[in-house]
C-alpha cells in the first residue's frame, strides 16, 4: 500500500526535500521495540541488548560538491577529520559516549591514494582525540567522492539520555559554545575576498569552526551525568532556527527565545560588521555548528557548578525558556519586543528553505 | 608517518585496488583490544560491550552504475532487497543474527519520489522477512544514486563465531546452495540476447539469483549452533576462488578443493551448455553469490544430521579439505588432475583481476 497519493509519486526530492520523504517512509521504518529504545527520528538511534549496555547507532553521509567542494579543492585531511566530527556530534546530542566508527568510501578510480590516505589520517586523528576505533568499512569505485561514517557507542552505564522528545514546559533553554561563525567560515572559502580586512585570527577562527568543527562529546557526557532524568537535547547540524523547530515538534513545545543572549563569537561579529551583514542572522541559520542545544529545570548557576565539577570548560549560555505552547517559537530582544523571522536555513535539495 | 614509500603516492585507485587500499590504511584501523573481538578484515566487525551481549557490525555501499545500472534500468525494489540482503548475508558470515539497519541515502534532486519509496519498500520487505529493523539513516543530495548499508546484529549467547581466520589444516571445505547462476543472471541482465533459447523457469531462477540472493541467515546461525567452537566461514561476495584466496590468507592454510564437486545449479548447465562456455568458470569467478563458504572436522554425514535437526534444508556440499601449506590452493578434478586458474574475479576498480 502506499502511504501517499498518486499525486505526491510523480514529484522529486527537488520537491519534497528529505523531511516530507522521511514523513513518507515512516511505513517502513521499525517502531520502538523492547530492544528498540529510540528509532529514527532522533540524533542516533538507540538499542538495548537484554539491559545491558545502551548502544547508540548513527550515521552521516557526505558528497563531493555537495558537502564539501570538489577535487582538487580539498584539504582531505580535514574533510577526515570532519566527517567523524559530525557523528560524534550526533552521539553526544545523546549524551552517550562514541567508541567504534564503519567508514563507507566511494572513490573515483582516478583519486590520488594520497588523497585518500590523508582522508584516513584525518579520520583517524579525531578518532583517537576521542577514543574511538574505525573497524571496518567498504571502499566502492564512485564517480565521485562519497563518505558514509557510521558511529556506535553506549549510555554510560548510570547517565542519562539526551533526547530532542524531551523538553518540558518551563525548562530553560541552553546553548554550548558561540553560533555563526560555521557560516561566515563557509562563505569566506567560497569566496575569500570576503575574508580581506579580518585579522588572522578571527580569518583562522571563522575557517576552523567550519573546516574543523569540535563535537561537544565531553559536555554532552556530562549533562548525561549530571541531570537527574533524560532530557531534551539536539546538536546544531543544520541551523539553531532548524533545530529549535525539530525540538519542538518532537517535545510537542514551544520555545521563547531572547535574541540578543544568543551567543556569537568575537570574530564572527568582526565578519558581520564588516559585511555590513546582521551577525544574529548567521546565528540563527548558519549550520554544521556541532553545538549542543538542551534544555533542564536546572537555573544557570548551579549549572555552572555542576558543570565545572565535571571539568567542563566551553561555556554554556542560557538563550531562553520552554512553553506549553506546541511549536510555538516566539522571539524577543533584551527589550521584550517580539521579532519574526522566515526560515533561511541551507536545504541541500532546494538551497534556502523557502 | 607515511605507511609507504613515495612512488606510491603518486599512485590512483585504478593502480592499487581496494585491496592494496586496505593495507595502506592498516595503520589508522583499530586493532582488537578489550571489547572489540573481531576488527577490520572479516565479514563484519565483533564487539562485547562488557562481555554482555557480542555485538558485530557491517556495511557495504552501493553505486549507481558501478553495483546496479544507471537509471531508469534500475528495479528499485529489487535493489532496496539486495542492498540489504548482501548486509544480512555477512552478519550471517559471522554466525550472528542481524537484527537493525542504518541506511544513508544519496539521491538526486530530479530522482522521483516514487523510485525512492519502491527501494524503501524492498529494503522493508527483505528487513522484515528476517525480523530486522531500519532504525536510522541520512538522506542527501548527490549526482548518482548511492546507498550504504550498516547493519548491526549480535552472536546468540552460547552461539559460535564464524570467522575467516579460524580454518583449521585437516577440516572438510563445505559451501551451501550452489555458484555461478549469479554471474549467468547478470550477463542476461546486460545483454537479454544471451537469455534466448533458456526455459523461462531457467531464466527467472538466473535472473532471480542477481537480482534478489537470498542471504544464508537460518544456516549462518544453526552452525553457530552446532559447532563446539568459533570456526571458519566467508560468505561469497566476490566470487568462490578470491574467497577460498581471502580464507587462506586470514588462515594462514591452504586448500585442495575437487572442482568437480563445486555445486552448480541445472539452470547454470543449461545457460552454459547454450553459450558454450565452462559452467565451472562461473562457479569459479561469479561474485555476488552470498552463499557460505565454511570449514570444519565434522564430516558431510554428521553435518547434513545436525543441520536436519535445526530445520535447515539449505543443501551444503563438501569441495574439498584445508591443507597446512599456507596459502597454496590446489584444484583437482574427480580423477586426481591438477588444474590451474588465473583470477578472473571482477574488479570494481579495474575490471577482471589480472
């Protein structure tokens, strides 16, 4: 049977963008099972083997000219390093702890092994930052260079999970680290007079956050450890715009959001003044930030207590609260004046979202 | 560090080969340590998360044009059930029950919607018969269509592991159902002249045999039942004689193996009887056959009893014995000549071995 109508068969994924096609194929996706804990529709999917060790499954998939530019304008180095960054990310927005990766590689017959060997080196250095073991794989001739990481790890044995279906009315809303400045480093690659009149710095630091992203594992560990029961949580891979609205939908929540404490970083406010462009936007729809975005009853001081305990230094920012209202997200400056916004988030089927 | 010389870095893929790749990226694959059993080199990869539940691992990409042909020649349903099947059939290599799949999906933007749902339907419909969940997966963007699939699954508590490296000099060489109607269905599905003059019961079992392989799960897992200890098995994704070559390496053995008891099925004879070719040479060189290729002392009486007792009705055939001269494979026919073979194995990145 299928799960739509005749219409919707004779469209494209130029039409429908791969939300409404995960909507379509929820027929054939498995439901939450006994060992089944979470299915699709989270950052990674969960898995309980007889109660003993939560395992966490995900998977990321990347195309030439698509994620990445194509050859020969790639640092393969860092595209490894990224690509195993952007799982990672997943499973600490599961607050669980990445052990294992499966690396799936398409390549052209004509690629330098150099190239693919620097790929490696570069997988295999943020791999081992963190601990994690590549044991195994599938290398297929592609026209193109196509990379699929799959990543696996577990739930600490007494943590909890991090889960987008878990916002609660009232809960503050947090954000990790700065937001933006992915975008600004994306744009000054693909266009670099746009980075002339930076310092080398903040040119070093727009371009490292985009090429070189940190996965927020230590944090999202300790959140796991720290709250009392799972909680919301989502990793920014596509906007903080995007994501607010995926946590919503699935929390079944709405989100106050006050603009101005959403945080930016001093370089990327450096590329917005001299852009003449509004760093807030970047903030809210600039994507592969791999910052975690979560939320808790717990107020922003004793957070910060319980986080320094921990040992965790990357400063986390309260941006707002959560509301009864489903899918309701309202945004205010310092002022209290309610702004609109349209969506402007990156679809890689139909460029912005409209 | 480099892991290899300079002249080889000037070197593409189409020089080295997949395999020569693996090697090169020996040093940035992780080696077995306290929860991972098996790493990279077997049909999949074995965890044991605190020696709870043995977790294994696979994945296997596909390509448009390289595994399946360019569009719109493709049966997306059919190809969503082999995609997967090929998955099950190297968790069945390892003796374990599959039991969830990541699927990461590339798709054109003018790729229609309802090709990309038949796929999920056929990856459903194979996934469901073995009682296996799709859990996770992403979906982008590419030029061609591309699909890799992982699969996770687990070793039953008091099963055994089949590994490759586990043949034993002395053991009896058995493979189940019968090769070479694979490559047969291919060469049809390339040129449907070559299928004229066959029954078209001939005709479907050849083109069936390609396009939808039954992956040996029930067998896989009643060996991992019967055997007293982990033991040697591949499954036969490239083709009987670059399996029996992988065996004896992981193995350090070699093997003797009678090409005359090599099953091969009627509609192959018939097929090869109408092109004039040797049906040994496709038993010999066809891939994508996802039969078992296993080794152990038990006899072909006690074997064929054992299996009767588990419910299996999957014939499996004795060819031949593990030898210690490692890596020395020997053919014989039923009276005792000595036959050579060159390789003739399909090569994704350069067609045919040389």
């Amino acid at each position: 049977m299928s799960p739509m109508c005749d219409s919707q068969t004779q469209q494209t994924f130029s039409d429908i963008g791969e939300k409404r096609f995960l909507q379509l194929i929820q027929a054939y996706l498995a439901r939450e099972d006994a060992e089944l804990i979470v299915g699709v529709g989270d950052d990674a999917a969960v898995i309980s083997w007889e109660s003993a060790r939560v395992t966490v499954l995900t998977v990321d998939a990347l195309v030439e000219g698509n994620h990445f530019p194509h050859r020969p304008r790639v640092d393969w180095f860092r595209l490894g390093r990224k690509s195993i960054a952007a799982n990672l990310s997943d499973v600490a927005a599961m607050a669980c702890l990445p052990r294992y990766v499966l690396v799936s590689l398409g390549v052209p017959a004509d690629l330098m092994v150099s190239e693919a060997l620097d790929l490696y080196r570069g997988m295999h250095s943020i791999a081992s930052q963190y601990g994690v073991g590549i044991i195994g794989g599938d290398t297929v001739r592609s026209p193109l260079v196509m990379i699929s990481v799959t990543v696996v790890g577990y739930k600490k044995d007494s943590g909890k999970l991090g889960r987008r279906s878990l916002c609660r009315p009232n809960e503050f809303v947090y954000l990790s680290g700065h937001v933006g400045a992915s975008r600004a480093g994306l744009e000054i690659l693909l266009d670099p007079k746009k980075g002339a009149g930076l310092s080398q710095g903040a040119l070093h630091s727009l371009l490292g956050k985009h090429l070189d992203p940190v996965p927020r594992v230590e944090l999202g560990l300790a959140l796991g450890s720290i709250l009392p029961n799972d909680f919301g949580m989502i990793d920014i891979s596509d906007s903080l715009f995007n994501e607010l609205s995926l946590m919503a939908s699935a929390s079944r929540v709405g989100f106050q959001i006050c603009v101005d404490a959403i945080p930016r970083s001093q370089e990327l406010l450096e590329y917005a003044k001299l852009a003449n462009e509004s760093a807030l936007d970047y903030a809210l729809f600039s994507g592969e930030e791999y910052e975690l975005l979560f939320t808790t009853s717990l107020a922003p001081n004793d957070l910060e207590v319980a986080l320094e305990r921990e040992g965790i230094s990357v400063p986390v920012t309260a941006i707002g609260r959560v509301t009864p209202e489903a899918g309701k997200i309202e945004w205010r400056d310092s002022e209290g004046r309610v702004l609109n916004f349209s969506d402007r988030t990156y679809n890689h089927f139909r460029g912005p979202h409209e």
